[in-house]
C-alpha cells in the first residue's frame, strides 16, 4: 500500500537496521558479563573490553542513522507528493554505508580504530561515511527542491539531515591536544542528540502524528516551530556541560548549567504536544500498537533524556558524577527513550506499508514492546544505584578504582539478567516486524 515506488528503497534500509540491532543489544550482553564476573586473561587478550565496546555503541549509531535515512526515503514522497529524487543514488549510498559500517566492524576485530568513542572508525572510513552523507542530504535536498508543496516538515528534516551531516566532519580530524581533542568530539555527540536528531525527531514524530491521527497540519507545526526554537536555543549552548571539566573556559560552568538545565522544556513539550494530538485526533486509531510507542517515544524521552539529563547536569552534581555509571544510566534511558523508540516508530509506521498490509496482527509486538521498555527501565535504575555507589566509593571515600568496582559486582550481574531479558524483547519485536501478518478480523 506504498503510495510511491520509490519508497521501497526504505525497506533495505530497515532491515538492515534492524539486523545491526540485534547485534548491538548482543554485544552489550558481553560488556554486562565483563563487569559481572572476572574474565580469564586469555579470553580478554583475544576479544578486549574496548574491541566489544566499539561494536556496541557503533553498532548503535550505525543502525540508528540507517533508521533514520530509510524513514527519511519512506516519508518524503508522501510528504513531497513525489517519488524521491533519484533510487540509484539511494540504493548506492546504502551500499557505501553498509560496506564501510562491515569492514568498521571487522576492523575493530583487529584493532582497526580511530580510539574516540562512539565515533571509533578511522579516518579512511570516515571519508566513506562523508561521501554517504553528502549523497543522502543531496538526494533529500533535491526531493525537496523538487516538491510542489512546502512544508516546515521537509525543511527541518533536510535541516536535521544537513546538521547532523557536518558535524560528522568536526569528529574527523584528530588534535594532539586531547582537551582540543575532547571538545571538537562533544560537538559532534552532543550536538547530534541533543540538536540535529532532535529536530528530525521532532519533524518524523509531527509527520507521523498528522498521518495517524489526521490532525490539522497548523496545529501540529505550530508546536514544531516553538520546539525547534527551544532546542537550538538550550541545546547549543547546553554542550558547555561537557566542557566543566576538560580545560575548558571555566565561564561553561555557568552558561552549560543554565542553558542545559533549561534543556528538559522542549522535550517536555512535545509530550504536552502529542497529548493535545490524541486528544483532537480525527481517525480512528488503525494499529494500536504504533499508537502505544508513540505515546512510549513521548514519555520516555522525556524520562531518559529530560529527567535523567537534568539530574546530573548541574555543575555542583556533576563535579561527582562525571564519567560514572549514573553517566551510563542517562545514556542508556535517553538513548533508548528518544532514538530507539523514535526508530521503531518508524519501523511500525513504514514496514506494514511495505508489506501492503493495512491493519497488522500485533500480539509478539505488543509483547516485545513492554518486555524492552520495562527491561529496559530497570537497567537505567540499576545503572543509577551503581553509579551512587561508585560516586560515593570513589569520590568520596576516595577509595581506588578496582575496591569500587568489586563493591558494584552485584549490580552489574543485576543489569545482565535485566540485559537479558532486553535482549529477549529485541528479538521478539525484530522477528516480529519482519513476519508483519494482518490483523484476523
Ligand atoms: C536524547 C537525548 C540525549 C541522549 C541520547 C544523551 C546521551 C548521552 C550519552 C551517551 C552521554 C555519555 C557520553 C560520554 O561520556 O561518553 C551523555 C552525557 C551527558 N548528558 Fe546526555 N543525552 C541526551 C540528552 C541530554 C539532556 C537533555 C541533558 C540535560 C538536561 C543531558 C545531560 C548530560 C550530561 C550532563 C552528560 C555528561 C555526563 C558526565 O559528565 O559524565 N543529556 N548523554
Ligand atoms: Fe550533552
């Protein structure tokens, strides 16, 4: 039931992320059993903590860029009333990224890295992933231009695109200077999740809201407009909470607490946002279980991203918090809360479309659904105590590393059995959304 041909290139796209998914959530599995137990030599000589950690958290960004470029292909056509600009480049830029997001991994096997993390791959690679990204903003960019009709929806998806785009280039070269190093590094992660994804978040959430729930289009851009000021208002001056403690300036202090404290509003609002929606909603609710993650996305951003964002921001927090698990804590429940559920928005908007299916059968969805969020939920509080302990151990009692460590074991062998259940509901939502059935009537 596509309305474009050209929106079947989003099929590769999702199952491809899907499928890194997988892995990602596998290789977390593995950190979680080396902070639970002590590893023999022999094994951590052949397969490091860092090796795994690489695959993890790229694997991460990996599968949520291709999310988001495959939903990118799959709601322009609708929202431009035109196929795409050009397939071939589509399908050309995926195979660019797939390839280098393989050998990537591959060559983390071997010690193939860049040493920044999250952004681990080296620079021959990168030049990859820029020639990919220049494709892909290009393509958007000429759907755009292209399209008969304007809407602030495929200008802040083509703003977000372009954003995120080049401020990958920022994470490129490497500065013997690791404080210089560290702050060109954060504005590549922060200014992504807390700017760039952040406005394609909010430009798919309106999109997807409008189509579901048949929604005036005014009214819902109308929020766009007011959240996409208070992002870039708070979010950009709000990376100064990255630099307290990196030789920065020490004026961040000042300028990264209040305007990152004030960060939690516009996400705040946009679940005020999508309560106003459902509540002037003009369709009936077709897929529930869509429904039910948008409502999550909503929620659950605010938690991760808002809640636990600001608990640690202020600096008088932070000068204990910084790099502990309270830090892992937040990044797991944003992470999880914004991007991933915003990517499964996506999937579970797109893929039974691509299926020609209107209305699907959603009983393992629906399971996979609340098995992650509530596994997920207990990983973000078990990380939280950990890392009270670990502040209080290590920076308090002053105790050294390894006593504090040995002190958190129980909890990480906690977030291991809650990491395993995640797992569980990863693999019953990706089995699921790839054998969509419909609905018996
Ligand atoms: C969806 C949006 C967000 C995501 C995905 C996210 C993710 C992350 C991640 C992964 C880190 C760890 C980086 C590292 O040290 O390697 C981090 C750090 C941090 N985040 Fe966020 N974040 C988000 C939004 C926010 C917001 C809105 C706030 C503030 C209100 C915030 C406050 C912080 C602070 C203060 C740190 C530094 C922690 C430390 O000093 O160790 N984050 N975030
Ligand atoms: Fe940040």
């Amino acid at each position: 039931m596509i309305r474009y041909e050209s929106q079947k290139v989003a099929r590769y796209y999702l199952g491809l992320a899907l499928i890194l998914f997988c892995l990602q959530v596998a290789m977390g599995l593995w950190l979680a059993i080396n902070y639970a137990f002590t590893l023999p030599q022999g094994l951590v000589d052949v397969f490091s903590f860092a090796t795994a950690r690489a695959i993890h958290t790229n694997t991460l960004v990996a599968w949520m860029l291709l999310g988001f470029m495959g939903g990118s292909y799959f709601i322009l056509p609708i929202e431009c009333k035109r196929e795409l600009f050009s397939v071939k480049i589509a399908y050309l830029q995926l195979l660019i990224f797939a390839g280098t997001a393989v050998t990537a991994v591959i060559g983390f096997l071997f010690g193939w890295t860049q040493g920044k993390p999250l952004l681990e791959i080296p620079v021959p690679l990168d030049f990859l992933i820029v020639v990919a990204a220049l494709l892909f903003v290009a393509n958007v960019a000429m759907t755009i231009i292209l399209a008969k009709e304007r809407s602030i929806i495929q200008w802040m998806l083509l703003a977000g695109v372009t954003f995120l785009a080049v401020l990958y280039l920022f994470g490129m070269p490497f500065f013997k200077d690791l404080n210089v190093d560290y702050y060109y590094w954060w504005w590549v992660i922060h200014l992504w999740v807390e700017g760039a994804w952040e406005l394609f978040t909010a430009a798919i959430a309106a999109f997807i809201i409008i189509e579901v729930t048949g929604v005036e289009r005014k009214v819902v851009e109308k929020w766009l407009y007011v959240e996409t000021g208070l992002f870039l208002f708070t979010g950009l001056v709000g990376t100064g909470h990255h630099y307290y403690w990196i030789g920065s300036p020490d004026y961040w202090l000042w300028w990264g607490g209040i305007f990152s404290a004030l960060e939690p509003l516009p996400v705040a609002l946009m679940v005020l946002d999508t309560w106003m929606h459902i509540r002037e909603r003009k369709n009936p609710i077709v897929n529930p279980l869509l429904w039910t993650y948008i409502m999550g996305l909503a929620l659950f951003h605010f938690l991760g991203a808002g809640v636990f964002g600001f608990i640690h921001t202020l600096p008088p927090v932070n000068y204990y918090t910084h790099g502990s698990q309270i830090t892992v804590s937040h990044g797991h429940l944003a992470f999880f809360g914004a991007y991933a559920l915003l990517n499964l928005v996506v999937f579970y908007f797109a893929m039974p479309q691509l299926k020609g299916i209107e209305k699907f059968d959603d009983r393992l969805g629906v399971w996979g659904f609340w098995t992650m969020v509530t596994a997920m939920i207990f990983i973000g509080l078990i990380f939280g105590v950990a890392g009270v302990l670990q502040t209080y151990l290590e920076r308090i009692l002053d105790l050294g590393y390894r006593t504090a460590q040995m002190n958190m074991m129980f909890w990480f062998r906690a977030v291991l059995f809650f990491g395993a259940i995640f797992l569980s509901g990863v693999l019953m939502t990706v089995y699921h959304l790839f054998t969509l059935k419909k609905a018996a009537d």
